[in-house]
C-alpha cells in the first residue's frame, strides 16, 4: 500500500465577500450622509439664484430657529454670550473664517437683522445667508 500524501493547502483569498460588504457599507453611506446636518432643523427661503452655497470649511454657521434661538454649527447658544462664543468658534489662528446665517423661513426678519449686527459686532464682516434652490425639497440644507 502507498501512503497517502495529504492535500495541499491553497492559500487564496476570497475577494468576493469583501467586495460585497464594501459595496453595502458604500450605499448605507451614500443614504444616510445627505441627512447629516449642523444643529436645528430649519426651513429654508426659498430662492431661485444661488445653487452653489460655498464650501464648508472656513466657515461658522450660525442657525437661527424658528423661535429666534441661535446656534453656532451645532450648540445652542445665548443671546448674551453670542460674540464671545463665536469669537471662541473661529478661534485664533484663522483671519479668513467666514460667518454664514442659516435662518428659518418663518423668522422675522428683524431677528436675521439682530444677529447679522450682533456677528459684526464680534468683529466678523460680510456675514452670508443660506437658501434653498425654488427646486429642492425637504428641510435643512
């Protein structure tokens, strides 16, 4: 009788399953990701010029709701300490931040008018407003 050799152990991988739960994760994300917003939910002016909003680095946003509280990015804020936290948002070292008004469409414009003062106040100078295309739909940005 001969003996008998064993089999050989093949070492490959199997890629299939790896691309399968890349590509799941790919669309989870690609799903949830345009949720993802900064502080409270908003409705949006609606307008028909601007689609492009401008890039979100260098930026403060600062969110008025539609009971007149205030927000920078995502922190609820009180009216008194406004500049002194958004002097503490921008920081430091960065000259070139950018402050930007998400406001409610239900606001009076007042309000937007007091917040606007109150950015320049802090020291921050061409303040800019967020909008919703006529088109979109849905709330946030």
């Amino acid at each position: 009788m001969r003996p008998v050799k064993p089999a050989r152990i093949q070492s490959a991988i199997n890629v299939t399953p790896l691309v399968d739960v890349v590509l799941v994760l790919l669309i989870i994300f690609m799903v949830v990701a345009p949720q993802m917003h900064k502080g409270p939910d908003v409705n949006l002016p609606h307008t028909t010029k601007p689609r492009e909003q401008g890039d979100e680095k260098n930026r403060i946003l600062v969110s008025i709701d539609e009971a007149g509280g205030l927000w920078i990015d995502d922190q609820p804020v009180a009216p008194e300490s406004f500049g002194d936290s958004l002097r503490a948002a921008a920081g430091a070292g960065q000259p070139d931040i950018k402050v930007v008004i998400r406001g409610d469409a239900r606001l009076r414009l007042g309000m937007v008018r007091q917040a606007m003062l109150a950015i320049e106040d802090a020291g921050f100078h061409g303040v800019g407003l967020i909008a919703k295309h006529a088109g979109a739909e849905g709330k946030g940005d």
